[in-house]
C-alpha cells in the first residue's frame, strides 16, 4: 500500500490558479527569494545556455547572461501566463541532463516528495550545473501557530505545513547527491494590522495550508485568533510575523570540481603540531 502524501496535489493547484491574477499585489515574500538568488547568482561567472525557472509564478525573474529560460509551474494560470509547462516539482518531464542551470523560488515547501524533486533537479542538470533555490522555512509564522493552537485548545488541528530546517535542507541537497552544496538562512519580518491581512497575503501567494483531512476553520475560531493576533500588537497597533527563508545552492558533479582532502593525505603530523619543548604528546 502507496503511503498517504501530506499535501493535496488537486488544491495546490486550484489555489495557484485563485493566487495568479493578483500575485504581484502579494508576492514579497518569492520577490525577496529572488534577491537573494540574484546575488548568489551574481557571483558565478559564467553564461548559462539553457535555465529552468522551476515554480515560475509570475515570470519576473529574468537574469542576465542567460539564452534561454524555461518556465515551469504547478499551477496551471501561472504557466500558460508564462508560456511554460505545468507539472509538479517531484513529478518532472524533463531528460536528464536538459539544463545548466535550475531556479527555484517559493516553492518546495509545498512539495509531497522534496528528497525525489531535488533529485529530479539534480538528474536534469548537466553536468557542472547550478542549482540555486529558496523556499520558506522552520520557524515561519510563529505568531500564526500560537493564535490558531490558542483558538483552537480544545480541538488543535494542523494548520500549517510541517517546515524544513536550514540544516535538514543541507541534509537533503547531500542525499539529493549535489556536489558542494550549502544551505543558509535569512529573516524576514513583516508588521501586520490584523490576522485578516496575513491571511489575504498568504491566499495571494498561494501558501494556505494543503495539508490532507485538515478540516476548514469556522467563523468562532478565526473569531477568536484574531483577537489573539490583535492582542499581540504594537503600540502601532501591528503585531510582527516573521519569515525565514532557506536558500539553497549546489552543483550537478563533474570531475572539474574541487575535491575534499584525501583522508590521512596531510603532510603535517597533529601530533607533531602539538608537541611542546620539554613535553611529549
């Protein structure tokens, strides 16, 4: 028996297709993964013949040095939008070795298979290819967690998705089978004036929770956690949510790259290193 997948592919992709026409009004969040993706990218100095835009949404990202982008998308507004194809991340059509260079901004965190995706990444790398991706990751919208278990002691529910951790991620691109990879964090706050527009911001960028047998929320308890959100507010009358987004980089291996030290290869001895006059190691 085929294990039960976290998240509902067939939702996904209706909410991707509610979120489409007035993404650019919400999108900050993947406009910030787009920062930072731009400027690991600035510091490669080559040209990439052939670059997918995995989980292209609006298709802004247009880099420099690059003939040609491709553009794929699990929604299917975002890709006809974007004269791309629509497939899922863990379900790609590509032939191996089809690009040399794949961008991923926002999406993976929504992915039932991220361990297949990124291996799928990794395949239709050539080789000495670039991935850079970012998603959002643990430790996002804490304030959001505590009002919904607040609003909901009695009878919690999950509510949003299970989040990967900065380490965890590292820990996959090595499973994944990417050379040097590396994975790091950044931190995003955002001051809202009520649950209301967090809640706005999260529908229009597609990032309500997928999660399976999650039953919908009733009016007394968004009722309720908004009220908790409210009492978390500022003198300003915000409260603070807070992102932390997980950027990724690795390469597709090629005999080129630099390899780790052969163990026991060191020309200096430790314990020679250690050694003091008058004192042996």
């Amino acid at each position: 028996m085929s294990q039960a997948e976290p998240f509902v592919r067939a939702r996904r992709r209706l909410r991707r297709d509610r979120a489409a026409p007035d993404f650019a009004g919400h999108g900050f969040l993947r406009d910030a993964m787009l920062d930072g993706i731009e400027d690991r990218l600035a510091s490669v100095t080559r040209r990439f013949e052939a670059m997918l835009d995995l989980g292209c949404h609006d298709a802004i990202f247009a880099p420099g040095g690059t003939n040609r982008v491709l553009r794929a998308d699990a929604g299917f507004a975002f890709a006809r939008a974007a004269g791309g194809i629509q497939c899922d991340e863990d379900r790609l059509p590509f032939a191996d070795a089809s690009f040399d260079c794949v961008v991923s901004a926002g999406v993976l965190d929504q992915v039932n298979d991220v361990p297949g995706a990124l291996t799928l990444i990794r395949r239709i790398l050539r080789p000495d290819g670039l991935f850079l991706g970012a998603f959002v990751g643990a430790g996002s919208l804490p304030v959001l967690r505590a009002v919904l278990l607040e609003a909901e002691a009695d009878r919690a529910a999950p509510r949003i998705h299970p989040q990967i951790d900065v380490r965890a991620a590292g820990d996959l691109m090595q499973r994944a089978g990417f050379a040097l990879p590396v994975a790091d964090v950044e931190t995003l706050t955002v001051r809202y004036r009520s649950l209301g527009t967090l809640l706005d911001d999260l529908r229009g960028m597609a990032t309500t929770s997928l999660l399976a047998g999650a039953p919908p929320l009733s009016r007394a308890t968004l009722a309720r956690a908004a009220d908790a959100f409210a009492a978390r507010a500022d003198a300003d009358g915000r409260t603070a949510e807070t992102f932390r987004l997980v950027f990724l980089t690795g390469w597709a291996p090629d005999p080129s790259q630099p390899k780790p030290a052969r163990r026991g290869s060191g020309s200096a001895s430790l314990a020679e290193a250690l050694r003091t006059p008058g004192k042996r190691v």
